[in-house]
C-alpha cells in the first residue's frame, strides 16, 4: 500500500500522515 501510494507526489498533513501509520508522534512547538 506504501509503495502504491508514494508513487507519485502527496502531500498530507501532519494529522494525515499519523493516521496513516507514517509518523508516531507530531512535535508540537511552544511559542514564547
């Protein structure tokens, strides 16, 4: 499924991506 949809570009958000299962955690910064 990975190299089926990585064949061309896609751009997801961050919120996709860990849906997906491409990413654990999304790092958020703390603004000052």
């Amino acid at each position: 499924e990975v190299e089926r949809d990585s064949d061309r570009d896609y751009w997801m958000t961050a919120e996709e991506a860990k849906a997906y299962g491409m990413v654990d955690e999304i790092l958020v910064r703390n603004s000052k």
